[in-house]
C-alpha cells in the first residue's frame, strides 16, 4: 500500500520508516489521501489546469432587499408562512460547517466550543444548537442538525456535544460528519512531512463539504429523513438566525437550488465575498478580486453597485445536492501560500517564518455557477451577522459581544425597558437572551418581558 507514495512521486515522505515500529499511521493517513486529487493539485501549481474562475466583468444580480413597501413586507410574510410550514413539515434540516482551523482566532479547541454568551458564556455551539431547538418546539417540528467537521477537530466536537447533554436536543437528530483532507505541497508539488511518521495534511475546505456528503451518506440520511432543504451555515456568527423561515420560504418561492443570504457593506472596501453575475451565471468572488473602481462604484439608487456582501449563509435543495452529484460536478480549488511546519533533513520540526507551501481549498460558493436557479435575499447585519474571525478588532469576541448587547437592548427597549447606552448608542448594561426565551424582537414582546433582577446583569431564559 506504502508503495502508492513512490508511484506518484512522494517516496521522500518514507524517509524515516525504518526508524518507525509500524507503518500503522502511515497506512492511516493513506485512507485519506486521493491521490488523483493530490496529483491535480500539484499541476495547478504548475499551471496545467485553469484557476477558480474564467475571468469576466461583473454585473449586479437580483436581490430581494429588506422588505420596506407595503408589496415588500406582504411578500416578506409570505416567504415566512411558507418557510415555517415546510419546518413544520419536516422538511428542512440545518447544516453547519465547523471544520475550520480558525487560526486567526488561535483559540485551543474547536471554535464552536468559544464561549460567547454575554452573561452566561454560552458556546457558539450551545447557542447554535438552542436555536434550533427553539425553532422545533415553536414549530412542533423536528430540524436534523448536520455538524461537518475535520479529522482535526472532529472528537473534540463530537466529545463536547455529549458531554453537555446535546443541550438539550435529541442526540438522534445531530449527525457528524468528516470534511476531506489533503496534504499541503511545496513548489514542486511535494508533500510535507509533519513528523516521521505523518504527511501534513489540512482540511479541503468548506466546499469539500459536497464531497463529504456522499462520501459518507450524508445525503442518503437527509433524504430518507425526507427533507428538501438544508439551512446552511458557519460557525462564528453568535447572532446568526439559524432555519430562518423566510430565507428558507424565498428559496422554496423562487424554485432554487441554492440560495445566499447578503447584508449590505459597511464601507466599499468591506472584505465581504461580492455577490454578480459574470457570463450569464451567479457567482460570488472574493473582495481581492473587484477593482477599487467597482468596489467604488454606484448605482441609480445611490447604493454601491456591487453593495451586496456573502455572509457564508445558504439555503441548498437536497436534489441539488444530488444533482452535483450525479453530474460529477467538481468544485475548483484556490490555492494558498502558507507556512507548513515541516520536518527537515535532520528530522527536527521546522516552523517557517514565512510561507513554504500551498494549501488547497475548495470553497461552497464556487457552487453558485451549477445551480440552475439562484435566490439572494438581503438581512439586516444586526440579526445575523457578527462573526469572530480575529483575537482582537473588527470581527472579534469584543465586536461579537457588543452587537449582542446592542440587539438584545433593542429588544429591550422595543418591549418598554430601559437600557443604559454610551454616547455612540451602544449599550453598556450586560444583556442577554437565551434562544430559549424568545429567538426575535416579536417573540420577545409576546413574553411581555420584566426587568430581571440580577447582579450581573439582563438575563432572560
Ligand atoms: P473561515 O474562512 O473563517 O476559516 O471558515 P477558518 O479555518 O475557520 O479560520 P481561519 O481562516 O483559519 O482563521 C468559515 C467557515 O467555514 C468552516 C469554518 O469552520 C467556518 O465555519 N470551514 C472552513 C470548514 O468547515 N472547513 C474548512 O476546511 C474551512
């Protein structure tokens, strides 16, 4: 079996088997390894095949923007009625991708498993998981949540969800799975050796996702559970509406395959993935990859042309899903150079100061172009979207927490309360609402809420 890293050229990964007592690890690692794979991906480096995307000019697209007219708002609870019935049917199960290795947070342990909650320091995790079991219980439904995560967190996560009882969610509906991995590369395509006895490898990315839900029957389990659609989402974003019925309603109106979720940018130069068309097909590309002149430019509105920013949120239909299959259909990687602590000609561990190797990604939004039709609704930032990416700054635990504080004041205010603000607007009391209590402003007046009485500050469960 070893012989297969000498047949695609990476014998110098078996340097140090002799010294090994067995070649069990190895062997490990090889059920993971495609080697096909492995092989495209060093002739990209060396140009063999095309980049992730045919270059273009982008157009604006469709967007079904924050409902404000009368038609709008009609429209608007439309897609909820018909989003909260297909819940309530069964039919819709949430999907989240937690296999990243979130590096730039450098927290030990899975991100999912950060505490994020304002009072009670609840984890990504927990809020996730709450806020599907809010939405099943007002629905009287049931919402299979699909947790994908990599080799590299996988029973860490898995662990922690036992661990604390599936807060509260019935274990049976919360199905894990495994993304990909593939091993970073130098220049010439070759592989690193962690140590003597194991290739480097990293997760495919969040489009590996696609892979991984055939490979492990993932897709065989949504459809015998007969849903239609998947709520997709990423790990970070505390206030992320998860099951969202009118995302999930405007996707089923409008017929989609896939769906996208947008928030309009703070600025032009925002690093949100742009959302267009580009030779008669959606796509969404990185904000590297606009010009200043189209970051800048302005619509008949007065609105940036190109205003939409990709949260990371989608709604797929399951025969999508099979469709990509069935089709083939194979997602482009984006390279990146990075630095891979590697294992030198003297066997000792080495960890560059500046990038060594590329790693390979592929990511879910490069599905956009196969979907045969697409839906892009607008959502307001303060609902959905606040993710911890950085240990400190714009979009870290400090941001994170006050946009809670801030939503959670609003509701405050909205059902009678008062909250104390700084001069800026931004609440300063400690608040916090429990996905239990209510998941929006409207369920949070319904509750005909009362100040609590606490030390540490609003806490509404
Ligand atoms: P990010 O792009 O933020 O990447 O992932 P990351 O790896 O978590 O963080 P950095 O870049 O190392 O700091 C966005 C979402 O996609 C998931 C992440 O877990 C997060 O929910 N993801 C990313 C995967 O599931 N698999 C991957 O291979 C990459």
């Amino acid at each position: 079996m070893l012989n297969q890293f000498s047949e695609h050229g990476q014998e110098h990964v078996l340097k140090y088997l002799s010294e090994l007592d067995d070649n069990q690890i190895f062997t490990e690692r090889l059920e993971d390894l495609d080697f096909d794979i492995v092989n495209y991906c060093a002739g990209l480096l060396k140009n063999q095949h095309e980049g992730h995307y045919t270059p273009g000019t982008l157009n604006p697209t469709d967007v079904i923007e924050l409902p404000e007219t009368p038609q709008q708002v009609e429209e608007y609870d439309t897609a909820v009625a018909v989003g909260e019935k297909l819940i309530a049917n069964n039919k819709v199960g949430a999907l989240l991708v937690a296999g990243g290795q979130g590096t730039r947070l450098g927290f030990d342990g899975p991100k999912g498993t950060f505490p994020v909650g304002p009072i009670t320091g609840k984890t990504l995790f927990q809020l996730h998981t709450e806020k599907i079991l809010a939405r099943e219980k007002q629905l009287n439904a049931v919402i299979p949540f699909y947790i994908m995560t990599s080799e590299l967190n996988y029973q860490d996560t898995v662990d922690f969800f036992k661990s604390n009882g599936f807060f509260g969610k019935d274990a049976s509906t919360i199905i894990f799975f495994k993304q990909g991995m593939l091993p970073p590369l130098d220049e010439n395509g070759k592989m690193f050796l962690e140590s003597k006895d194991r290739v480097a490898m990293s997760p495919d990315g969040h489009g590996g996702m696609l892979r991984a839900l055939f490979k492990n029957k993932i897709l065989d389990d949504m459809q015998n559970r007969g849903l239609k659609s998947l709520y997709y989402f990423q790990v970070d974003s505390p206030l992320v509406n998860v099951c969202d019925p009118a995302f999930i309603g405007y996707h089923e109106l409008n017929n989609a395959d896939m769906s996208a979720k947008t928030v309009y940018k703070n600025d032009p130069f925002e690093k949100l993935g742009n959302i267009g068309e580009m030779n008669g097909k959606t796509v969404v590309i990185e904000y590297t990859e606009l010009s200043d002149e189209e970051k800048l430019a302005v619509n008949d509105k007065g609105k940036l042309t190109f205003g939409q920013g990709s949260i990371g949120m989608h709604v797929f239909s399951v025969d999508f899903f099979q469709r990509i299959h069935d089709e083939k259909i194979q997602l482009p990687y984006h390279i990146a150079h990075k630095k891979i602590p590697y294992l030198n000609d003297s066997g000792e561990l080495v960890n560059p100061e500046t990038p060594n190797g590329f790693k390979f990604e592929q990511f879910i939004f490069d599905a956009f172009p196969f979907a045969k039709k697409v839906m892009v609704m607008e959502t307001e930032r303060k609902n959905d979207f606040s993710p911890i990416k950085n240990k400190t700054g714009v979009d870290s635990p400090e941001t994170a927490k006050q946009d809670q504080l801030n939503l959670y004041g609003e509701w405050m205010e909205s059902a009678g309360l008062t909250v104390n603000k700084d001069s800026d607007g931004n609440v300063t009391d400690l608040v916090e609402v429990s996905p239990l209590y209510a998941l929006n402003k409207e369920q949070f007046i319904e509750k005909k809420p009362e100040l609590p009485n606490s030390q540490k500050g609003y806490l509404f469960e």
